[in-house]
C-alpha cells in the first residue's frame, strides 16, 4: 500500500511539473525586456545623463506599440531621461517613428548611429 501511494504522490508531482512547463512556454516572451535591449547599443552615443528627446511618431496616435516602445527606451537609457518632445541636443528615432521620405521634424539634425534593430540617434548641428 505504502508503495503505492509513493508511486500516486510521484506520478501527480510529474503531472504537476508537467502542467507548469506547458504554462511558462505558453507565456508570451517578454517582449518589453527585448524592447529594452535594443535601445541599450544607442546609450554609448547619448550623454552620460540630463534629458534627451524622443521623437514622436508621425502619426498623431502612436497607439499602445508607440508608448511602450518610449517607455523601453526610457527604461534603457536610465539616468537619462527620456522626453517626447523635439529641440533637444539629441534625439532619439525609434523605428518606424520618421515619416517615410524624410521627416521635417528632423531638419537641423544629423544621425549620429543606427542600432541594427532601427533605432537611431540623432544630434543638433548647432547646439
């Protein structure tokens, strides 16, 4: 009987251990962590700390991927902060943000890099 119940208790911690995995591999990947990480080549371009801008996206809504995205490379880029206005010394261009063409906004400006993932530096040429 002792064996029995052993063998019971072993085979449910294995269903148990088994479920837990399927759940942790149906979890999405943390996609705000990756976000993160692709900011981090631009941080050895930017100031050591003080505000650094952030251009919006062309589009007046940037919708929930455009506010995550600011707020990756926010988080990224600490102690700098990171503000969604133009006029800055440098300013940071996620992926996607400038119009495609040219953007206007970014008249005055040259690019100082672009992280393999698109994102890109830019800075005043007359601070």
């Amino acid at each position: 009987m002792v064996k029995f119940l052993a063998g019971g208790a072993i085979l449910w911690a294995l269903v148990a251990a088994g479920a837990g995995l399927r759940a942790a591999l149906a979890m999405p990947a943390d996609s705000m962590g990756h976000l993160e990480a692709e900011f981090l080549p631009l941080a050895s371009y930017l100031p050591p700390r003080g505000e650094v801008g952030y251009l919006k996206p062309f589009e007046d809504t940037p919708g929930d991927d455009g506010v995550r995205t600011h707020y990756a490379a926010q988080y990224a880029l600490v102690p700098r902060v990171v503000v969604a206005e133009e006029g800055r010394e440098f300013v940071i261009v996620a992926r996607d943000t400038a119009r495609p063409g040219g953007d206007a906004r970014l008249d005055g400006y040259f690019l100082v890099t672009r992280a393999a993932s698109g994102h890109s530096v830019y800075r005043r040429l007359a601070p």
